[in-house]
C-alpha cells in the first residue's frame, strides 16, 4: 500500500485550476466557490472541500466547473492523507466524471482525463476483494516475532520469589556442609599419611 501512497503524492497535485479560467461571463459568485474549494483543498480541509464542489456541482452542473467539481469530489475520497477516505464514493464520483467524456458537446468537455481513468482504476482496485486485485494493491503478508510473557498474579508471584529464596538457603546450607566434609577428609588423609602412620603400624 505504501506504493499507492507514493502513486497518489504525484497524481494529486490538487492545487488551483489555473486551466479553467474565468471568463468576463462567469459570475463572481461562481469564482469565488471555486477558489474557495481549491483552498481548502490544498490546507486538507476535505470536509470544507467536498461541501463546497458539492455546492458548485448542484449549483452550476452544467458549466466547466461544476463538471470538473466531479473530479475533486473523487479525489477527495482517495486521497490517503482524509480521514474520511473511502474508494467506493471515489470510484462512483470518477466514473460519473468520466461519462463526461461520452458527450460530443464542445460544452461538456473535461480536462482530467487521463487522470481520472487511473484514479478510477485504483478506486475499482481497492473496492475488490484483496485477492482479486492486481499484485502492488494486495496486501503485504508480514512476519511478526511475538515474546512470549507468562503473567503470574500478583500472590502467587511472592510464593515463588520465597520458595526461590528457600532453594538458595538449602543450597547455601548444602555447599557449607560440603566445604565442612571436604575439610573434615583432607585432615584423616593427612592423619592416616603423616610422619608417625608406619611406625603406628
């Protein structure tokens, strides 16, 4: 997924539609929604955004720019960075957008798209179950090493911590008696060998 990352930072370039243009005939009104969603757009205020292309589509649906509010509104919907992100209105708003082109009116034209068939695409990717998309949107299997950690209560933690202080004691215990035989046999040996132990015999 983070190539789709990376493929979107460069499709989206969502800044101001200097193409567009405003004409002497377009109304003020018109122009400042316009540069009022393009501004929101570009400060990722996508909330702010999508209700103001909203309002030039169902205000102005039959000018440049509420056709081309079409684009941004799936756009919106893709871009990672929007906390509202979902492929399924993305690819309904694209796809409405691209029928666009179906129309042989010189006054229906658009300009994005080439952008919007690849934007489409990877919105119908992301809307198929994981297996059925294309190999770079499938997810990446990971390999996860968990530590394994026994929690013990908290009682039954001090009843161990004081039988494993108990062991050390006995063991404690057990090496001094050791040390002790160890000496108490060194000095028989050196009794049972010394000077006087063949004359005794």
């Amino acid at each position: 997924m983070k190539r789709l990352v990376r493929l979107l930072t460069v499709l989206l370039p969502l800044g101001g539609c200097a193409h567009l243009g405003f004409g002497g005939g377009e109304a003020a009104e018109r122009a400042d929604l316009w540069t009022r969603a393009q501004e929101a757009l570009a400060a990722q205020e996508f909330a702010t955004a999508e209700a103001a292309f909203l309002e030039i589509r169902d205000r102005f649906p039959d000018t440049l720019e509420g056709r081309e509010s079409l684009f941004y509104l799936g756009t919106i919907h893709i871009d990672p960075r929007n906390p509202e992100w979902d492929p399924r209105p993305a690819e309904d708003r694209l796809a409405e957008y691209l029928a666009l082109m179906e129309q042989e009116d010189e006054d229906s034209r658009i300009y994005r798209y080439p952008e919007a068939r690849t934007l489409h695409e990877l919105a119908r990717q992301l809307n198929l179950p994981p297996e059925s998309r294309v190999a770079g949107l499938q997810p990446e299997e990971r390999v996860v090493t968990v530590e394994e950690r026994v929690v013990v209560p908290g009682q039954q933690s001090r009843e161990l911590a004081a039988e494993v202080a108990d062991l050390r004691r006995q063991l404690a215990e057990r090496d001094a008696r050791i040390r002790q035989q160890a000496e108490e046999l060194e000095r028989i040996r050196r009794t049972l060998t010394g000077p006087g132990a063949g004359a005794a015999q």
